[in-house]
C-alpha cells in the first residue's frame, strides 16, 4: 500500500483505518422533515470530493454551534467549576468532532433535537416521539444522494443515551452505534438514584445546558393526566415538607409551564418507576445491531452503572472500555480513531482486526494501567465480605459474640454519619466489579435515605471517594427476577414506610468500581443520610439527593443476629484478607 494511504490513519502491522484525505465542505441548518410536517434542524460535513458516504448521525437538545464549532478542548478544575470563569462550561460539547470524521470519508451530521434550537415542535425529554424523530432522521439520510445508504451513530452523554433507544427501533439502514458514557435507566441512573429524586441535576442542567439550547419541554404530564389533575398533583408535591426546603424546586413548580420548568416538573410529578420511566428504559432484547459501549470510572452519578447493564444485557457483537476519571477532550477526541476502525468495520468492510482483540478493556484506578477481559464481572473475582464490627471497624471476620449497634443523628440541625475502617492493608489489594452493602438497620422516621461511600484512606490519611450507592428505606423492595447476590436490584414501585424502631434489611447497590488499594492505605464504608460536599465535578454529578427535613436517630446493627456487611469484588491481593494488628510487630 502506498505511503500516502497511511496519513492520518491509525494503524497496526496489518491493518489500517480510513486515512485522512479529504477536504470538508459545511452545511447549516438543513431540514429534515418528519412524517407530522415538523422540521429538524441540521448541521452536515460532508468530504469534499466523495460521490457516496457513509453518514454519522448526532442526535441532542443542545446549542448547534457548541456542539460543532471549533471549540478548544478544555478541563473543568475545581477552581473553575466553583468559580466559573467563562460564560459556559463545555462539558455538553459531545458530539465530536466532524471535521476529522469527514476528513476520513464519512459524512457528519449532527440534529437537534424536535423542540430544540433551531428544530420545530416541542421537546420530548428521551421520549417516544423523540426516538421516532431519530428512527425517521435516520432513514432520511440513508435515502440522501450523497449517503452510500450505511448511517451509523456517535457520541457521549445525552448522544449516547438516545442511540440505544433509537436501537430498539431498528431503522433498516443504522448499522452500529458508538455510544459510551450513556444511560440507560433514567430513573435508576440519575433522576432517582436509589428512589431518591436528585433534584440538583435537572435543574442545573436546565438553566445551563437546556437554556443556551432553546430547549423548548413538551408538558408530558399535563398532557396525560389533564389540567385538574396535574395541578392537584403539582399541589401535593408543593406541601412536601422536603421540596419546600428546596427554593429552585419551589419556584418551579409554581411556574410550572414556564421556560425549561415543564420539564424538571414532569420529572418531579414521577417519583415511582411508572410508565413515564419505562418509556425512557433500553429494551436491549429488540436490539439487533453491533454496540461500542462503556463509560469511565468518575461519572458515578449519571452514565458509569449504564455501561455494565449494556453489557450484560446486549446480544449483539459488542466491545465495553471503562476509561479512569477524566472527562474526555472535546469529548471523545481520545476515541474518534478507534471510533473510525469501529465504523470502517462496520459499514465499510474493513477487515481492521477490532472484533479478534479481547472486548473489554478497564482501566484499575491507582495503577495507571488497563487490564483487558472477555466478560464482566471479571471471571477471577471473587466477592469477600467485609463485616462492620464496634468502634467503627470494617473487617472480613464475623461479629463476635455480644456486638451490638451504632446510632445517628439525621436532621437539618445535625447530620451525623457512620464510618466503618479496615486496618492497613498488608498486601495491595485490587477491587474490580460490582459492590453492594447489606445493612440491617432502624430508624425512628417513616422512611430513610441510604447514601453510602466507598473511600480509599491513603498511607498520608487522604480520602479519596471510590464509589457510592444509594436506597430509600421505602424503596427497599427487590425485583428477586433480577437481583443478584452482588447487585441488587429493587422495583422502585411499591413503596412501604418503615415502621419507628423496628429492623429491616436493606440491599444497597453500589456503583461498581475498579482501582487499586496498595498497602499502607485502608478501606473505608461512610453511611449518611445525605450527600458529602462535592469536592469536584465529579462528586457534584453524584450529589444533590433532596434530603429529608424530619428529625430521626437511625441505628445500624452489627452482631450475630444482624450482621451487616460490605461485599466488595476482590480481582487481586487479600490472599491473607487483612489484618487486625495491622500486620505489624510492636516495638
């Protein structure tokens, strides 16, 4: 193969992807009419020069321009995220970049969404007539002059999301998705982590992103339910003690049709996991088509749990990367070639290698290293259980006899916790899978929030947050159908108060993790009943639970009767498990 057939391609011995050699010409603003009359508005580069393409697809609510335009990848600090100093963060640009996809023969084109921008009609948050919109826009292109009749999709975050519900629909002519840092589960994911709604998302996502994006919110729930109902409904939430202590929520739902609210009231009207919700699942059965899927380590809060339930569920060929935590460059600048072997694969019959090499690749946090698997959870784990024993010890032995309990405070006036400590580890110890916590516990309140933190203390006593996880007690009800041992999973569909002073059994799921705890550091389990300050971006992703105004004292028992445990996946170490004495002699 010629010299030139290599520039700007990546490539191995025996392989290569399509290389850079076209020019780019633009186009704004074109309109894709949908089978109602109503017109999206569209964005395409194409490769100069190229008669038929094959076409990528970007799908979302957000500002065209920010999206496209030539915009500087640039790192969110904590310095900047808690004193901003620009106009507008970039952490909604995520759709790549379409002049390096068109450079390499592929057309791009990036849509707003129906009722976003410049597109006509009103915004159906994820919905049913937003994933027609897609399965129509899709089907559109393929019958395009310049498209070869291949359209695949690409993109982060909310590009992610609607590429797998746009699966479900299978249009004839999308033939893959590349669709990492998704979310598959609205309700579960990040509106109502644990049952619990985190208000703070959707409204800061309104006035930031969905604002500079002229998000124009169908009122879905009005629709449904008809005006009397759905304000008696709005009055309800009003006269929650808890909402009332929230002003952002306050003010939004007694302005409910104005700007952005319909939407953050349509997600407040829907606290149980109902049809709304269900609407906004991924059915991965009726998923027919190859999926690059996966996330990263720090996106706890919205997209990390999705990547695992796409891979256990998904049918198809499939690879999984589960990068460190760190948002990506302009997103997925790190990925836009492996992104192009992935389509030429696909779509342009290039026999690239991609699908011999193993699927799944996770980077172990405290390594700086990735470890490559065939499967998940990793076949090497093996799930230790971690007791929480008196005077706040986290250890693999059993209660002794006549452990008792501890207890809390939880109230706006005091917002006590729990921490439970293992000793120094000995051996480097590697965690890599799913992570859950059995609490037997009781409160004084009719219902509790479980917000659980699993922390690395470092040799210096440094946190450092791995991972969280979250119940209300209300919502403890598993779906048996699904759970496993490992990952409970509950129905967020029958709620039933607890009773004062009386014991039940929480299954708390944590979102998995991988990293690495060397010797001298301690693991650590924090239980609150509200979130830790947020310390950077990433934590405020995964913050923001509305907390609960009444007074209670909550006790967690620890003993033979009760004996609760953290079961953490062990992929390496912890041959000898830890020890009490700290596997040091006194001198």
């Amino acid at each position: 193969m010629a010299f030139e057939d290599y520039k700007g391609a990546m490539f191995g011995r025996r392989w290569k992807t399509s290389a850079r050699r076209y020019g780019v010409v633009a186009e704004q603003d074109i309109k894709i009419p949908m089978s109602d009359g109503v017109e999206l508005s569209a964005d395409v580069w194409k490769p100069d020069g190229a008669a038929k393409v094959p076409v990528i697809l970007g799908f979302h609510c957000y500002h065209s321009t920010g999206q496209t335009g030539p915009i500087k990848p640039a790192a969110l600090s904590t310095a900047q995220w808690r004193n901003p100093g620009q106009e507008r963060t970039n952490a909604s640009l995520e759709s790549g970049d379409p002049v390096f996809f068109a450079r390499r023969g592929y057309a791009h084109v990036v849509c707003n969404a129906r009722g976003t921008g410049k597109s006509q009609g009103t915004w159906d948050f994820s919905g049913p007539q937003e994933i027609r919109d897609i399965y129509e826009t899709v089907e559109w292109l393929a019958a395009q002059p310049w498209c070869d009749g291949n359209v695949v999709m690409f993109g982060v975050s909310y590009f992610a999301w609607v590429q797998l519900l746009a699966a479900t629909l299978n249009p004839p002519h999308l033939k893959t998705i590349f669709c990492p840092w998704g979310s598959t589960d609205f309700y579960r994911d990040f509106v109502y982590r644990g049952g619990m709604f985190s208000h703070k998302w959707p409204v800061g996502w309104s006035a930031t992103s969905l604002a500079y994006g002229n998000c124009r919110p169908a009122n879905v729930s009005k629709q449904r339910m008809g005006e009397k109902s759905y304000r008696e409904a709005i009055a309800r939430l009003l006269d929650d003690e808890d909402i009332k202590a929230v002003p952002d929520l306050v003010a939004a739902l007694k302005d409910p049709e104005a700007g952005v609210n319909p939407f953050i009231v349509d997600l407040a009207l829907h606290p149980l996991y109902d049809e709304f919700w269900k609407e906004r699942t991924v059915d991965y059965s009726k998923i027919k088509i190859p999926a690059f899927i996966g996330g990263c380590w720090g996106m706890i809060g919205i997209h990390t749990p999705a990547a695992f339930r796409s891979w256990e569920y998904l049918d198809v060929p499939k690879k999984m990367i589960l990068g460190p935590d760190i948002y990506l460059d302009r997103p997925v600048g790190q990925l836009q070639h492996e992104a192009v072997r992935w389509f030429d694969y696909w779509v342009k019959g290039i026999d690239n290698g991609i699908m011999d090499e193993p699927p799944i690749q996770i980077f172990i946090s405290g390594t700086g290293e990735w470890k490559q698997a065939q499967d998940w959870p990793l076949p090497e784990t093996k799930w230790v259980p971690f007791y929480l024993h008196e005077e706040g010890l986290l250890n693999e032995h059993e209660h002794w006899s006549y452990e008792g309990s501890d207890s809390f405070e939880d109230s706006p006036w005091m917002r006590g916790r729990l921490q439970y400590v293992t000793p120094r580890l000995v051996e480097n110890t590697e965690i890599c899978g799913p992570i859950a916590l059995k609490l037997y516990a009781a409160t004084t309140d009719s219902d509790i929030n479980w917000i659980v933190s699993l922390i690395e203390i470092d040799a210096a006593g440094n946190e450092h947050l791995v991972t969280k996880g979250w119940l209300k007690g209300s919502h403890r009800e598993l779906d048996l159908a699904k759970s496993k041992p490992w990952e409970p999973i509950h129905t967020h569909a029958d709620p039933r108060p607890l009773k004062s002073g009386e014991i039940y059994e929480f299954d708390i799921k944590l979102v998995p993790a991988g990293r690495l705890f060397k010797a001298g550091s301690r693991i650590a389990v924090r239980i609150r009943c509200v979130d830790d300050a947020p310390t950077n971006p990433f934590e405020l992703a995964a913050s923001g639970s509305l907390a609960r105004t009444a007074v209670s004292r909550v006790t967690v028992f620890h003993n033979e009767d009760y004996p609760s445990y953290l079961l953490l996946p062990i992929t390496k170490g912890n041959v000898l498990n830890t020890f009490l004495s700290g596997g040091i002699y006194p001198e």
